[in-house]
C-alpha cells in the first residue's frame, strides 16, 4: 500500500512524505503508482522549479519514500499551497478509487 502523509501547522501544509508501493498490479503495470508518481513529480516540479520555493527533498529508493519539506516561509506562498493543495486533492481522489491500494493521512 502506498502511504501518503501531508503535514501540516495551523492551515499550512508544511510539506509531505510518500512510500510504499501500492500493490495493484507488477512493476511497470501499477496505474496507481504511477499516478501517485506523477503527481507528485508535477507538485515538487511546481513548488521548486516554478515557485522557486527551496524546498528540502529527500529520496530514499530503497524505501521507495520521497519526503518534500518547506522552508519557514516562501516567496510564492499562495502558489505553493495551491500546489501542494492539489496534490493532496487529487492523492485523496485516488484514494477514493482504489481505497485497498494508498492511504492519505494528515499529520
């Protein structure tokens, strides 16, 4: 199961952490990590590249975890938290298709 967890302090999202394999199907026929994967390649890609918010990304390939951190404040703050927003959104609607399969926490 692929285990997504969002953190955040009062109403901000302060960053998240994404593991496990979901379990649908063999690697490299598993649609629902490979959406997980895209989404959240789009948000880091947006929150880093386009936002330019610096955020602190670790990747442990063995672990098959990604964990994205915020600093204390951001330039394009309203940018970055509809970002990471929509990547909770659509993480949650995956979710909701394939409950048996990823699991969204808020923490």
């Amino acid at each position: 199961m692929t285990r997504c967890e969002f953190h955040t302090e009062d109403e901000r999202i302060t960053g998240f952490s994404v593991s496990g394999h979901s379990g649908y199907a063999e690697a490299g026929s598993d649609i629902v990590c490979a959406a997980v994967s895209t989404a959240v390649t789009m948000a880091e890609a947006i929150v880093n590249d386009i936002c330019g918010a610096k955020a602190k990304v670790r990747v442990k390939e063995q672990d098959a975890r990604i964990t994205l951190t915020l600093p204390a404040s951001c330039d394009e703050e309203d940018a970055v938290q509809a970002a990471l927003a929509g990547l909770l959104l659509t993480l949650c609607n995956l979710r909701d298709q394939y409950p048996d399969y990823i699991e969204v926490l808020e923490v």
